[in-house]
C-alpha cells in the first residue's frame, strides 16, 4: 500500500471498492434497488386507496372535492420545475463546475420547501374545514363566514373562481367513507412529504459537501443518486396529486 | 525494511497476521465495525438470544398443554404466549436467521470481495434491528400483546387492549434493517464480484441469498405500510381496516399476506443455499444440476409473490379466485422438488461423509420434503377448508420452517463454524446434537399433523380429552429437542477455547472462502483472487483425493488409532 500514490481520485474510493468506476455502479444500483422498494411501499397503499374507491364512489369524488385542487396544481408546477433544476444540478456535477452544481442544489431546496411550505398551508385549511379525520372530523361542513380571517378570504376566493352557479357549489353532508378517504389523502401526502424533507436534508448536505469541493467531474456519485430520489418523490406526486385532486367529475 | 546498526541482520519474529477476530479488541471497535465478519457476530449474538426468548415461550405452552385444561397459564397469557413466539420466532430470529449471519459472512468471502458493497448500511442494518428488538421486549416486558403475529383487524386495531402499537412500531422497524440487508446482497453480488467469478461460477449459496434479497427488497415495505396503517388505525380510531368504521379486514389480511407469504421464502430460500453447499462438499462432488438449482431460486422467489391469499380460502374470497391461487400454489411445488431431486441426484454415486453438517442437510431434506408437500396438500381448495386453523398447518409450517431452516442453520453454522472462529467443535457432541433435533422435532410435530386432521384448532389454551395422548407425545418431542438445541451453545462456546486448530479448510471444500485463512484476516484476502474455475471443482480432487479426504471424523480415528479402517 505505502508505494499508492494517493491521487484525489483515488482517495475517495472506499476500501472496499477496486475503483471509481465500480463504486459508481454499485451506489446506482443501490438506489435503484432502494427505489423499488420505495415504489412497493408507496404501491401498498395505492392499492388500498383504489380498492376504497371503487367500492365508494361517490363518497370519494365528494372527498376529492372538498380537496384545494388550485393548490395542488401550483405544487405540481412548483415540484416539477424543482426536478429540472436538481436535473441542472447532476448535469453541473458532471462536468465538475462546483459553482453552478451549487445554484441549483439551492433552487432546488428553495423549489422544495415552498412546496412543504404550500401543503402545510392545505393542511392548516382542511383542519380548518374540519377535515381531518378522528376526533376533529366534523360530518357538516362548517358554515363559510367561520374559521379565521385567512380560511374565510380563501374561501371568498373559491367562490370568486367556482364556474359552478351560485348554491350548486354547496357541500353536501359528510359520510364516513369520505372520511376515510381523508385518512388515505393524510397518509399518502404525508408519507409524501416525509420524503421531501429527508430528500431536502440530503440536499443541504449536497451542498455542504459541494462547498467544501468534494465533488468532481471523476467523483459525483452523491449528487447522481440524491438526484435519482429526488426525481422519485416528484413521480409519486405526479400520481397523487390527479388520483386525489382531479377525480371530480362523476 | 528497518535495519538495525552493528553487522547482524535483522530477523523479525515470526508473528501470525491479525485476524478479523484480533485485529482490534475494544468494545468501540465490534460496536462501530464496518467489517461484514463482526457485523454477523453481531447478529448472531442478538438472534441466538431472541431464540432463546422464543424458544422459552414455546416451551411453557408445550408444559400447558400435557393436561387437557391446561397446567400452568390463564387463557390470555396464553394468547400473549403463542403471540411472541410467533412474532419474535419470525421477525428475530427465522428472518434474519442465515442471510444476516452466514450471508453477511460469506457472500464476500465467496465472491472474493473485501466486504459488502456498502458496509456502514450493514451495521445501521445491525442497529435497526436491536432498535426493534428494544421495542418488542419493551411489549413483552409491559405486558405483551394477544392478537397473534398475524395483527389481524379488527382485533388488533380495535378489541385488544394490550401492546399492539409498540409491536408494530417494532416490526416496522425491523422491516427496515431486513431491506437493508437485501439491498446490500444484491448490489453486491452484482458489481463486487472478483475478476473472472462470472455468475454461472457463483456458488449456490450466492443465487438463494440474491433470490431472498429480492423478496426482501420487493416484499417487506408492504409489510411495512400495513403494519403502520393497523397502529395509525389504533391510535386515531379512523377507519382504514375496521368493518364498524367503513374499512375491510379482508384488505389488511391481503396486504399482510403479501408480505407474509414471500416471507416464507426469505426463511427458507438461503437454507436451500446452504443445503446446496453442504451436500456437494460432503458428497465430493459438483451438484447435480447447478443451473437448475440456481434458477428455482429465482422461480420460488417470484411464484412466491403470487400465491399470498392462499391463507385466505375461508376468508370469503371469491371462490375463482381461490382456485387462481389453489393453482399458483400447486406451481410452488415444482421449483422446490427440482432443488430436491438436484441434492439427491448429487449424493448418488457421491462420497457421501456423515459428519454433523451433513447430517443436518440430509435431515433438512426429508424434512423438507414433508413440509412441501403438506404444503400441497394444503394449497388444495377442499382439504384446506378442513384443517383450516388446525394444527395440520401448525405442524406443516413448523416442518418448513423448524424442520427446514432451523435444521438447515444449524447445519450452515457447523460447517463454517471452523472459517468463523478457526477452531473444531467436537464431532461426536456434534452429531448427537444433531440426530437429537431430527427425533426431537419428528416426535414434536408429527403428532400435530394427526391432531390437526382430528381437529384441534390452533390457538386454544385447552381442548378435549381424547386429544391428550398426541399433546403428551409432542411435549415430550419439545424436551429433546430443547436439549438438541442447548447443545450446540455448551461444545461451540467450548470449541472456541479448547477446539483443534481448524486451519484454512478442514472439510477439504472447494469455494474461495476456503482458500483464506481461518478465521480470515480483516480484508479477506491478501490479494483478491482471480477466479478460473467454477465453485465446485471437486473432480479435481478426484481419485487420489478421494480416499486420502474421507471425513473429519475418520481423520480423527486415525489420529486417535481407531476404527473405521
Ligand atoms: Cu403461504
């Protein structure tokens, strides 16, 4: 070993890897391998939604109404446009230059955030529109003028943007079943979200690691596989948000 | 090279390299290794105590029920009894049992690598595990749980009112550190391999750990996401599962089996490896077959996934899609007697030596054979609804799993126990052991097949009269067989201080974790081999080797000048 030259390269292969090359393949395949059980994990419950809503209809489609479908929207532009800067991101990485591997790590954690930033916004509204399931479930759908300034001036806004005639809009009585599918919107957005945050705290280590320049165009693994990830969490979403949100129609 | 002053050359002492064991002896340095070898010590310290655990409760309701009302414990200590001898027989010890052990140990010595692919996530592995192991015992300690391990709804999320959210919290958890484990077998079987170790020169060991990593990776996060929506059911009371609150029992027992079933596969597939090994080496010669054992891996690992509601035919299914899944089932079958024809085709014309880890591979395959296909049999529509939830499928599964991975364990730990701690165990001790748990575990659960078919439900705490004499009879199979398995602690613990000198390879085994010292030095190897030739060369060895090899104990006759020749 004395006579290895340690070459920067050479440094950042692990001990137990012959060299780059195959470290590279083995961290790739690893995330693949972890990705798919992620795509199982998330599939499970998937399937339990869709078994539910087929057997409630109706129930669900209310449910999917009662869902803020405008935000939704604009997080799926926020997510995706996210996605191209961590893309930017892996490609700066690629070609070794550090600075600009750094801008979009940034917009990317920026994109990210505005995004939880966004979904928690929805949460605060649907808990104000006794929506969330358990003991602060309401079966009515409480009156328009309640609720704070901030869940009032939405709800004007809602009404500013409905094509629906004015009182057809109305919100019928809540069921059961459709408290249910509150429950599978909890869980699987938040489930979804969980991922976001892990994902923008491997991301602010990106960018620690970036800073101190450990990434070159020889060594980016870190940068290819966080980016593989992330783009997963944006796919998850991209099925989430039309079979939650846009399933309105009977 | 240093040089002393004055005319005299310098010899240095001759000094033994460190080994993995010796390389270094604090506490920090086991508790933060990274080395595949000490990870599975670790593994195998904490599943031979969770053994121990569920070995205990097993063995108080095998005392309860001498008598036909019971002897020693009320009805619910009873179901908290049969819970945490499933829950923690399965997750702590059947799961993990060979892949984090003999496959953290091996798959690199066997592939010529110097560790797995990706080590720190091994020891998190290691850590996840303990973690979960905390939160079940903390279940056990408070009061344990009643629902059975299989947390069916809507008793587990609704009508017990005993630990079930720390269980599942614990099970969660230990789903993680067994994805970890696989992820880690596949990326490293794929891309660590040493130069010129194609993968037709894999040994079989390698294809039935890669097969499990598969089912561990694809199967075990539904089990996950289950579990974890039966404890968000139980603690905010909303409907995911419970009929009275809108949800379906029969979904959570779909998702369940989901999992479950591929679980058996993860119990058993690298015991199948393991038999592999331990039936060429012992028989001298190549297996019979290679390719055909390894693909029915890989077949076994997918059929797996597609027979899950099997469990379900009383579960008011639909009577297609039992028969869909009744078929399925039958398939099973098929890839799992090809491994059994391959092992016996192996040992014919073989020089077969019967020395204790080969006992336990010929006892696996006899036991094997009759838990498949009770197997069988239970996969048919008509016979199932009969010995639904009797103790036929106690005593089936038990046949698989006991009979099977157990025996197949233990065998796998005799074998390389020499290449873990570079000592001999003594033979004798060893074979008695091993025809104690092969009577043992007949006269336990043969009677349970009879019982079962009479009968008897699983799960109660009492039953009638007339079905004592086969309760007597397999109470008395669980003593001996509990001496079976207290034996192998005393003479391997004993081996480790006053054990032969194994040396590098005392069964005369082909395979490159032979060709390094025992126990190996930290990297594995001191120059990672280029490999030229398949992993059962055993031909080679062949004629002049053949009478010269003979088995351990032989060689141990002639050291001793006795018999045998
Ligand atoms: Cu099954």
């Amino acid at each position: 070993m004395a006579e290895d030259v340690l070459t920067p390269e050479h440094s950042l292969v692990a001990h137990q890897f012959e060299d780059a090359g195959q470290q590279r393949e083995a961290s790739r395949l690893g995330m693949w391998a972890f990705l798919s059980t992620e795509i199982l994990f998330f599939g499970a419950v998937f399937v339990a939604y869709a078994v539910y809503r087929l057997r409630w209809p109706d129930d669900y489609r209310q449910g999917s109404l009662e869902l803020k479908w405008y935000l939704g929207a604009i997080n799926t532009a926020v997510l995706l446009l996210s996605s191209f800067f961590m893309a930017l991101g892996v490609h700066a990485s690629e070609l070794g230059q550090n600075s600009r591997l750094i801008r979009n790590l940034i917009l990317t954690i920026v994109l990210g955030s505005l995004f939880l930033a966004i979904k928690a916004t929805e949460y605060y509204l649907e808990y104000e529109d006794g929506l969330v399931p358990g003991a602060s479930f309401r079966m009515e759908p409480p009156p328009e003028e309640a609720g704070s300034g901030f869940a009032r001036a939405v709800k004007s806004f809602e009404r500013a943007i409905s094509r629906a005639p004015k009182g057809q809009g109305e919100v019928a009585r809540r069921t059961r079943a459709e408290e249910q599918f509150m429950v599978f919107y909890f869980i699987m957005t938040g489930i979804h979200a969980t991922h976001m945050v892990i994902g923008i705290a491997l991301l602010c280590v990106l960018v620690w690691m970036a800073r101190r320049r450990k990434f070159s165009a020889a060594y980016n693994n870190p940068v290819e596989i966080t980016g593989l990830y992330w783009h997963f969490v944006d796919t998850v979403w991209v099925f989430l948000f039309p079979i939650l949100y846009l399933l309105r129609n009977p | 090279m240093a040089t002393i002053p004055g005319d005299l050359p310098y010899i240095p002492a001759y000094e033994a390299p460190p080994t993995y064991l010796n390389v270094a002896h604090t506490v920090r340095s086991w508790l933060l290794t990274k080395d595949h070898k000490r990870i599975a010590l670790l593994y195998l310290f904490s599943i031979t105590f969770f053994f121990a655990i569920g070995g205990v409760a097993a063995t108080i309701m095998r005392v309860h029920l001498l008598a036909p009302a019971g002897l020693l414990v009320e009805e619910m200590t009873y179901n908290k009894l049969f819970t945490m001898h499933g829950v923690i027989m399965v997750w702590f010890f059947l799961i993990p049992s060979i892949p984090t052990t003999m496959g953290n140990f091996l798959i690199p010595l066997m592939i010529g690598a110097r560790d797995l692919a990706f080590p720190k996530l091994n020891l998190a592995s290691w850590y996840l595990f303990m973690a979960a192991g905390f939160f079940i015992l903390l279940a056990l300690l408070l009061g344990g749980v009643d629902t059975g391990w299989t947390f069916y709804t809507p008793y587990s999320s609704r009508s017990s009112n005993t630990y079930v959210t720390l269980a599942v919290l614990a099970i969660f958890i230990n789903g993680f550190s067994s994805i970890l484990t696989g992820l880690n077998f596949i990326v490293t079987i794929h891309t660590m391999r040493a130069p010129g170790m194609t993968w037709f020169r894999l040994p079989l060991f390698c294809w039935s750990h890669y097969a499990t990593s598969l089912v561990m990776v694809l199967a075990t996060p539904v089990l996950a996401i289950t579990l974890a929506l039966v404890g968000i059911e139980r603690v905010f009371k909303v409907g995911i599962f419970d009929p009275a609150i809108g949800g379906d029992p029969v979904l959570m027992q779909h998702l369940f089996w989901f999992y479950s079933h591929p679980a058996v596969y993860i119990m058993i597939l690298p015991a199948f490896g393991v038999v592999s090994e331990l039936v060429t080496c012992f028989s001298r010669k190549r297996p019979f077959g290679y390719e055909f054992i390894a693909f029915s891996s890989l077949a076994i690992a997918m059929i797996g996934f597609l027979v899950w509601a099997h469990h379900m035919f009383v579960a008011n299914i639909s009577i297609y899609a039992g028969m869909a899944f009744s078929l399925l089932s039958f398939l099973v079958a098929v890839p799992s007697a090809i491994k059994v024809f391959n092992w016996t085709a192996t040992l014919y014309k073989g020089s077969v030596a019967l020395d204790t880890p080969m006992l336990c591979a010929l006892g696996f395959i006899g036991l094997f054979t009759l838990g498949g296909l009770t197997g069988v049999m239970l996969a048919t529509l008509g016979f199932d609804v009969h010995v639904h939830d009797t103790y036929f499928v106690i005593a089936h599964f038990h046949y698989i799993m006991v009979g099977g991975s157990v025996i197949a364990y233990f065998g796998g730990l005799h074998f390389w126990w020499p290449k873990m701690t570079g000592r001999m165990y003594n033979e004798w001790a060893g074979r008695i052991a091993a025809a104690l748990i092969f009577l043992g575990f007949n006269l336990t659960f043969f009677p349970q097949f009879v019982l079962g078919y009479l009968g008897m439900p699983r799960r109660y705490h009492s039953y009638p009269p007339e079905f004592q004499v086969y309760n007597v009879l397999s109470t008395a199979g669980a003593s001996i067989l509990a001496v079976g398995y207290a034996l192998p602690f005393f003479y391997l613990l004993w081996s480790l201080r006053y054990g032969r000198l194994a040396g590098p390879n005392p069964w005369r085994a082909t395979g490159l974790e032979w060709q390094t010292t025992s126990p190996p030095p930290k990297d594995n190897f001191e120059k990672i081999p280029v490999v030229t030739e398949e992993a059962y060369a055993y031909y080679k060895l062949a004629p002049q080797g053949m009478a010269a090899l003979g088995s351990v104990a032989a060689a141990e006759a002639r050291e001793t000048g006795g018999g045998e020749s």
